[in-house]
C-alpha cells in the first residue's frame, strides 16, 4: 500500500462531511477493473534523468523523485469553489480523483449545488484512451453525457497535469516525451489510446513548476453567443507549495480559460490531507 499522509488542518465535521463522498467515489473505482501495481520496484536514478531537458531535471529534483520508485497512481481529495463562467456566481463543492499509469486512468468525482439548490455530480473520466463527462442531478438524473475526440484529449492532457503537479514519475516512461524549450521551461508530449496531446511546463529558480498551459483542452466559450465548443488556452498556475513526508506537493491551485473574449478562472481547490495516498490500489 501506498503512502498516506495525516490530515493538517480540517475539523472533525469535515471529515465526516467528506467521508459519505469518499466511500461512493472508491466504490465506483473499485468497480472499475482498473490494474492493480506495483509496476517495477525499481529507484529513479540520475541517469534517469541525463537525457532530459535541464529544465526538466531541474524540476524532478524539486519535486525529490530520485532516489525512490516510480509512482503508478495516486488519490487526492479536494475541496473549493468552482463556477462554469465568468458572470456565474461561484458554488461551494468537493471533489476526489483516482490516477494510474499502469494503464493511463484518470478518474475525478466532484459534488456541487448548481444554483446553491440542484445537488449534482460531474464525473470526468479517461479510461482505455477515450475521454467522457456526465452530470447527474441528485446523482440519478442525467444533465450531460459528453464524449468525443475532444473529451478524450482534454481527459488525457489533464491526467498530465495532475502527474506533473503531484507525481511526475507516473509520467518518466517510453509513453512521454521531454522537450527542450529554454532553461526555465520545456513541454511534454504524452501518448496514449491513438492520440498526443502537449503542454508547456514553466518552472521558477527553485525548479518549482509555477504554470502548466495546453491548448489540447476544449471549453463552452461564455463570451460568444450560443456557446460554441472551442479548443482555448488553459492553465494551472500554482504558487504555493508544502513539502511532508519527502514529498512536494501545492497547497492550493486554480484552473484558468483564457478566450479571445477574455480570461477567468473556474475553479478553485485546496487540497484535503487525510485523503492523499499514493501508489494504492483503485478503490483502496
């Protein structure tokens, strides 16, 4: 089993509050037949890292992956605000997402309240290499049931994301490209189902990755008439980051659209300690 760490702050009632939603979530990636690990028990060496970009090796210094195995998954917990456009009102909500990289899995459950008054969940999935989006009022009544090429690249290029923020050697494997770009950046190529998908990495003077941007992601555009579905610049810039137990990982992190009509951030998350394992089975 994987590591887990202690809960820093939080009260008992949020932890009995996040409980029910962390049971329903393991539960459906249990049932998921998702592959157990680990894959290899083997260190992450520095010459591991001797072809890559120095930026690139900067970074995975930063982030302490030499020295210990390659992660194949990992859980967190989350909870913050998220709104689905600029003039939108921001709703309360909580989310937990699964990642493998045994067979490249990316699943994410969030719980919201859309208009402070429709309980409903979305599930963002990227399973066997295609990508699917649903959500359920009072999770029984379906409001969207999204698929497509487009799901299935905005899905993958986000579990890049999610390796690069918190388990970048889940991404040191023949399925990820590293790029040269300049000594503070690089950009990754990741492979998978059929499809790539890229992004650029922008590290500060620690190594410290301080914005992850894509354009492989597609968004309702709020600020043209009738929504249309366009592929748009999206960012995670993070600058707030904690080390526990030989592990860095942000504090807190947004998610940001940027539109020829203007820019905006849509969610806002802070990260749920006693939720965070790496290197468990799906469901455990």
């Amino acid at each position: 089993m994987g590591s887990v760490w202690q809960q820093r702050r939080g009260s008992t009632s949020e932890t009995r509050r996040s409980s029910g939603i962390r049971r329903h979530f393991d539960r459906e990636v249990a049932a998921l037949d998702l592959p157990q690990g680990p894959i290899s028990d083997a260190l992450v060496t520095e010459e591991d890292l001797a072809h890559l970009p120095p930026a690139a090796q900067r970074y995975l210094h930063f982030m302490g992956v030499v020295g210990k195995p390659r992660d194949w998954s990992f859980r967190a917990g989350w909870r913050g605000q998220f709104r689905r456009g600029p003039s939108e009102e921001w709703l309360p909500c909580e989310a937990w997402q699964y990642d493998s990289a045994i067979e490249v899995a990316r699943i994410f459950h969030m719980r919201l309240a859309l208009g402070n008054l429709l309980p409903t969940v979305v599930r963002d999935t990227y399973l066997k290499g295609h990508g699917r989006m649903q959500a359920k009022a009072w999770d029984l009544f379906k409001v969207v049931d999204a698929t497509g090429l487009e799901l299935d690249l905005g899905e993958m290029v986000t579990y890049l994301n999610d390796a690069v923020l918190y388990a970048p050697s889940m991404i040191l494997r023949p399925n990820t490209e590293w790029l040269s770009v300049g000594e503070n950046c690089f950009d990754l190529k990741l492979h998978d189902g059929g499809n790539t998908v890229s992004a650029r990495v922008i590290i500060d003077c620690r190594g410290a990755p301080c914005e992850f941007s894509t354009t492989d992601r597609f968004v309702s555009d709020p600020y043209t008439k009738g929504h249309p579905l366009v592929r748009a610049l999206w960012t995670t810039p993070v600058d707030d980051w904690e080390t526990c137990g030989g592990r860095v990982v942000p504090r807190q992190g947004k998610a940001v659209w940027h539109l020829p009509g203007g820019t905006f951030d849509y969610a806002r998350f802070h990260l749920l300690y006693r939720g965070l394992a790496f290197n468990v089975a799906p469901g455990a």
